[in-house]
C-alpha cells in the first residue's frame, strides 16, 4: 500500500514543549511503596528509593512528575507526609479503599525527583480542603526560612525552598466519583481564589485549573467554559484527562481512538478561544493533558479492592495493567497526536509511572522491567524534541466506530534545526498489508537516515514479563533510503516506527 508525505522546514506547527513528556505518580496501589520505595531492596539507597527504578526512569528523560494525585489527593492532609516518618499517621485512603502510612511525603519526593533528574508538579487538595490549606502547603515547599512554614521545612531537613513551580489547583472535581465533587461554578470560584492568593505569595508561579476528567462527561465541555470564566486571567493551563481501552477486542477500533483524542483536544482548544474572546483577554491559556494511557486490562481483578471486600490493604496491587504489543501501536498513535497539538498541549503525564498502569513494573524484593509500552515514550521523549513539522499526508484509511476514513499511516514529526535532525514516529494501522510511504522533505540541506527502529510482533497479545522481559522490544530497521530529497521505508503491518535524519 502507498502513501505520500511531505515535509517542508518552513510548515511547522509549534515547538514542542519538553513537558509533554512528563508522567505521573500518585499514593495508589504500588507506584510509591514496592514501586519507587522500597527499604530493604537490594538496589536501595540511604533513603529507601529502588536503584533499579531510578535507572530506568533516568533513561527515559522526563521533565516533570505529578504528585502526589489524582483522586488520592481529594482528601490528603500534606502535613501527614512531614516530619519524622515514625511520627507520621497511617490514613484510610477512600479513593482507593486502601491505607497508607504517609512512609513518603513532600521531602521524600522531592529528592527522588534530584536523584532522577526530573522536577516536581505537585497536586493540591481542593476536594476535602481549601485556600488556607493550599497556601499553607505552597509557603512550606516555597517559603523563605524566617517564615512559619519555611521554618518548619529546615527543622524537617531542608532550609532551601524547594522552588516547586508547577501547581494543579484540584484532581477531576468534575466528576462524582471525587472527594469533594463541586459544580462548575463551585468549583471555578474556588479555583479562582485559590489561584489569586497564591499569585500574591508567587506572581510566576504556574497553576493549572481542573479541566474535564473525559471527553464522555456529561458536563463537557461546559464545564471547560465556565471554570474557565471563573478563572481565565489567573491560571496558565486547564488539565484534561483520557485514558483508551479495547474491551470490544476490536484492534481497528481501538487504533482509532486517538482521533477522538484529537477532537478532545480541538474541542478545549475552541472552548479556550471563546472565554479569550469573551473576556478581551490578551493571557494565553494551554492544555496540561495530565492523566493520559491506556487501561482496562487490570478492572476485572482490581474491583474486590475498590469495592471494600479486602479491607483496607496497604499498597496492595492495584491498576497493573500488563501491556501487549498491540499498546504500542496505541501509545504511539496518542504521542503522534501530543505532537501535532503541539500549540496547544503544552505539558501531558502518562499515569502512571511505576506499577500502577504503568511503562515500568517491580517485583517487591526483585526486579524491575520495561513493560511494552516503555519503548515509544522513550523514543519520543528522547528524540520528540524540536518543531513539530505540519505534514501533508495522503494515505487510504478505513471506517471506525469513532472516525471515517481513519488513515492507516499515522506519523509525526519534529526537526532539530540546530542538531540538524528530522525524526519520523510512524504506525501503520494496517493489520495485513505493508504501507510504503514516499517521504518528500524540503528545505532541510542534505539529509541522510542515522537511525531506524521498528517494533513489529506476529503476536498482539505478546507482553513483557518478569520471567521474559524483552519479548516486545524495538529491533534495528532495514531498508529506509534516502534518495533525491525522498525518504522511502516499508512499513510491516501493525508495526510502530521511529526514523531519524540529519544532515551529512
């Protein structure tokens, strides 16, 4: 099958903002406890955090992590998670129907977040709490020492402010299902003067305002619109949250859920215009996508947890969904999406991280693995960096349940002037056929390929495990020529790939 691209230095979209590879933890299941931290595993440190699980997050060169929620932080106290952790409370967490002895709070996160080399987006309870107690956690992470809670910071450990500049004012308080559920207008006065006063403690800090939880809420994108009146001249982002799923078992189906992805996307970035408008507003507002994979698989077995029939079990497994192969068709079409929304997604966090619906898996006492769909974030958080290129693509697509005339060939594209690199991310939807594009490029000097990768399983259903940890990798690509300004590739049926130029 044929298919036609060009891409010309001069039709570009937007810079890709480094934030869109960000992701996500929160105190749920095992992401923090046997994920991140783990006393006594034999690749800890002096403070408990896994070696092994630094390691592989370090490699994948995240921006920002959000903590410590989601729908956990709708009815956290900070200031349990301070102090000598002897000292600290075990609390029953209702969003997940476990407990939680507070073993890692603020000091503990932040200097996993040094030991990474990442930074913190921290999470502030807007649920069962307030403005004092928002501007209370703001001043001990930001506060200078002199003052109350900058005071008490240094007598737990750490005189410097932690200079945390990433604040999201709530989690989902657009849906039922929350600690503290509001309406819009309940919700969007809150946010407004919680914003407001921490402006006065922090006129640059960044706040990001709820958005809605899912592109199915009956309040969307309502909800989007009045929030947003609330608070438009006083927060930078509105979050938005997805997650993708193939319960029909419908491959072509489920490979075309990020078109509904990019009406989402389109459909706030409209919402946003309109409240500019409205209010003769000069201030850009973006999107923070900030809870984005897929997840379903682990339902079945998480619902006696979340139902209350096991009590309330410490950092039981819960939401480990085992990728497949046929998840990194899907993760790569949604990363192919950020990037050609570019200019207006500017930050987005794949949930979660570590165990919890997550890239990367641990064995409490054992190992820790790349799961399937570790192997596209890392390509585009590696090498997704520069311009997002506006490609023109002629391609033959096929009818889904979300979509007409869904194009087999889904590519994106970023350009590195100054390395002097183009780098393709391609998936061919096409479960029989090879697609074979013709790649025209224009203005970017003499290009040459300097890297192919593909990944490419006879099997859908194949997962990495703990007893077979690369039965999904990427393997070297054969066969991409550079020839005349035109890139030609074979791309195999079902396969996802990432093709790198730069300039001889």
């Amino acid at each position: 099958m044929k298919a036609t691209v060009t891409a010309h230095s001069d039709f570009t979209i937007s810079q890709v903002d480094d934030r869109v590879y960000s992701a996500f933890l929160e105190h749920l299941g095992r992401a923090i406890y046997t994920g991140i931290y783990e006393p006594g595993h034999p690749t800890a440190d002096k403070d408990g955090m896994r070696g092994d699980v630094v390691e592989l997050v370090r490699d994948l060169n995240i921006p920002y992590v959000r903590y410590p929620g989601g729908n956990f932080v709708s009815a956290y106290n900070w200031e349990d998670g301070i102090g000598p952790q002897e000292n600290r409370p075990v609390r029953l967490d209702l969003a997940w129907h476990t407990a939680d002895g507070n073993a890692v709070g603020v000091h503990e996160f932040m200097a996993w977040c040094d030991t990474v080399g990442t930074k913190a987006m921290l999470a502030i309870n807007l649920g069962s709490r307030g403005l004092d107690e928002a501007r209370n956690f703001v001043e001990y992470v930001n506060g200078p020492v002199g003052s109350y809670w900058g005071d008490l910071r240094k007598k737990n450990g750490h005189a410097e402010p932690f200079n945390v500049d990433m604040w999201c004012l709530g989690n989902e308080m657009d849906g039922p299902w929350q600690v503290g559920h509001k309406t819009a207008d309940e919700y969007g006065r809150l946010a407004n003067e919680t914003a407001k006063t921490l402006r006065a403690f922090d006129k640059n800090l960044q706040l990001i305002v709820c958005g809605s939880s899912n592109s199915d809420m009956k309040t969307y994108p309502e909800w989007e619109r009045i929030v947003l009146e609330h608070t438009y001249e006083s927060v930078d982002y509105i979050s938005l949250h997805m997650y993708f799923a193939n319960r029909a078992k419908h491959t072509q189906n489920y490979l075309a859920l990020n078109h509904k992805l990019d009406r989402y996307i389109s459909t706030v970035e409209g919402t946003i215009n309109l409240v500019k408008a409205n209010k003769r507003s000069t201030r850009d507002v973006a999107i923070s996508f900030d809870e984005w994979n897929v997840w379903y698989h682990s339902n079945a077995q998480d619902r006696a947890i979340l139902e209350g029939n096991s009590g309330w079990p410490h950092a039981p497994r819960l939401l480990e969904d085992i990728y497949n192969f046929e998840d990194v068709l899907q993760v790569g079409c949604i990363l192919n999406t950020f990037i050609r929304k570019s200019n207006v997604v500017k930050i987005a966090c794949i949930a979660q991280l570590v165990n919890v619906i997550a890239p990367i898996m641990t064995e409490p006492g054992g190992a820790a693995w790349r799961q399937t769909i570790y192997y596209p974030y890392y390509f585009a958080s590696i090498f997704g960096r520069g311009v997002a290129l506006n490609l023109a693509v002629k391609c033959p697509g096929y009818d889904a349940d979300v979509a007409d005339n869904v194009p087999y060939l889904d590519i994106a594209a970023t350009h590195d002037a100054e390395a002097g690199t183009v780098t393709f991310f391609a998936v061919n939807r096409h479960p029989t056929e090879d697609l074979i594009p013709e790649i025209a490029l224009h203005g970017f000097g003499d290009l040459q390929v300097i890297d192919h990768q593909v990944m490419t399983h006879a099997n859908l259903s194949a997962v990495n495990s703990l007893t077979a940890q690369a039965t999904v990798t990427p393997s070297k690509g054969q066969g991409a020529k550079m020839e005349n300004g035109t890139l030609s590739v074979a791309l195999k049926p079902h396969s996802y790939t990432m093709i790198r130029l730069a300039r001889r």
